[in-house]
C-alpha cells in the first residue's frame, strides 16, 4: 500500500475521531406534549358568562376577570359576551352570546415562544385574532363538531348551530381547514371567504364575502371580524418590546394536565327542537345542552 492511498483512508477516519470526541451541542424543541399548562384571562364584557371548572359539576356565574385553563368549560346566556385572552399581543378569543366552548390545551413556555393552544366550540359564535406566534412549530386549533381549523395570524369568525352546522368566514390571513378523523378533506380559505360545512355535506369551494347575499350567519361573521381587527379588545396591555408573545396572566406553570377528553357534541351537548334563529333556553347543572334553540343564539336560563 503506498503512502499516498493510506492518507485518503488515515485522515478521514482521524477526522471522525476528533469529531466524535468533542461533540457539537444541540437545542432541541421540546415537543408540544411536554409543554406546561397555562393560564389564560377571561374577561366578561357583559353579563351573563358561566365557567365549568375541570373536574366539578356545577357552573359557576362570573364577572370581571377569571383565570381559566385546560379542562374548563365557557358559556354565555342571551346576553353575555367575553373575551378570553390568551396573550397580551392581542391573541383572544370573542365569545358571543348563547355560545359553549370548551378549552381542551394552553400549553407554552415563555422562554421557547412554543405555544400550543387548541379549543374545542361546541356551539354558537366566537372570533378570533391570532397574532403571529413566533416559533413557527407553535399551533392554534379550533375544533368543532364538523370543522378543524388551524391558523397562524389570522382574524375569523365561527358559528356553529344547534343543527351542528359550521360556517367560517375569514376576515384577514388565512385559515387551514380540515375535516374528518383523521382529517379527510384539507382545503384553505383565504382573507375575505366563507365556507360551511354540516353533518351531512362537507365544505365545499370557499365563496367570497360578496356571495353572502342576505345570509345572516355570514353577514354576521363578517361584521363582528371586522369590528374585531379594528381593535375590539379589552385589555390595552402593550405588546412586548422583544416582539415574543406572552400570557395574558402567568408564564408560571399551572397544576393538572389539562383534560382528559373532548366533550362529545353530538351526545351529552345536543340541541334540541333548532331552528335558524340558534337561540335555546334553560342551561341544566349538569348537562350542557341547549334545548329550545332558535337561529340567533339566543337563550335565557341560568342554573340555580
């Protein structure tokens, strides 16, 4: 073996060697599972909001300002609006009257800017503004009974009837949207269309703002979006200088890990005797169902 042929053979193995000596450090993410629970602010605009904290039974009437995380569950009478504010860049959530949602995951490290928030509306009305999360592997997901939305800064709204009937509609940025388990139809609604979807018939090809003709659920989607990206929000907290999106309440982990399940809409949230108006009337202790719904959300009993 002459000289020249050894080097090629010696020197790339001593390369190896030194490498494997001194190994270079990695950052790994931690994966979204691993994250800590957080908390989020819900701030009731006006009367007539009800939480359900993980693990009880028995809803509870609040005003002002609440904290709220994994495991609990919103609702609003006739007459109660809220906002639940997720981070003070302005991610939040509007929540309408005669409306149910339930938080499944808040989940995030300051430190990271990995967030991971998913939530599930079981029925009625909610906007959203979701500023640009930083770490591109965060997520923002809205679950409903014939819809997945996940989006990455954006502002829509979403209505769900009591039939189960989901329309979208997106009023800046753009809205991925799936359906099924595991998702089935993938398709995009960009800034200024709608879909819909039901139990019976999947979305079809997203229609423009201009298509809306005199559908109050969409024109309503599009009213209350544009109020929203206006600046409809509650707290004036600035957004932080480094840009890094922070928790309305705590970075400080929170106990308990979350829910264990998504409420089923389809069962123990049934709505009974809709028609187009999405009203409904009486809220039991222990069932979270909305009987004698009419198409405008619109409901009155509270529980005792």
């Amino acid at each position: 073996m002459n000289w020249t042929f050894s080097r090629l053979i010696i020197v790339p193995c001593l390369l190896m060697m030194i490498v494997g000596a001194y190994p270079q450090q990695v950052y790994a993410e931690p994966a979204l599972q691993e994250l800590p629970n957080l908390a989020a602010v819900l701030e009731v605009t006006t009367d007539g909001v009800e939480i359900l904290p993980n693990g009880t039974n028995q809803w509870i009437e609040i005003s002002g300002r609440s904290v709220v995380s994994a495991g609990d569950s919103i609702r609003t009478d006739n007459t109660g609006v809220a906002f639940l504010v997720w981070f003070e860049d302005g991610t939040l959530v509007e929540i309408e009257p005669n409306s149910q949602l339930y938080i499944n995951e808040f989940k995030g490290t300051t430190a990271d800017s990995l967030f991971s928030i998913e939530v599930t509306l079981v029925v009625g009305r909610i906007f959203n503004t979701v500023n640009h999360l930083v770490d591109p592997n965060s997520r923002y997901s809205i679950n409903t009974p014939t819809m997945q939305t996940s989006v990455r800064g954006t502002v829509f709204g979403v209505d769900v009837s009591p039939s189960l009937e989901t329309t979208l509609a997106v009023t800046q940025g753009a809205v991925a949207v799936t359906q099924g388990t595991p998702a089935s139809v993938l398709l995009e609604v960009n800034e200024g269309f709608w879909v819909r979807s039901s139990l019976k018939e999947p979305f079809g090809t997203p229609l423009s703002f201009a298509e809306a003709n005199n559908d109050a659920v969409v024109l309503a989607l599009i009213a209350g979006g544009q109020s929203l990206q206006s600046g409809g929000m509650p707290l004036s907290t600035p957004e932080p200088a480094d840009g890094t999106p922070q928790p309305a309440t705590t970075a400080e982990p929170i106990s308990g890990t979350g829910p264990a399940s998504t409420p089923e809409a389809n069962d123990s949230n049934n709505n009974s005797n809709a028609n187009d108006d999405h009203g409904g009337s009486g809220n039991d202790d222990n069932t979270n169902s909305n009987d004698n719904a009419n198409d405008d959300h619109g409901g009155s009993g509270k529980d005792g």
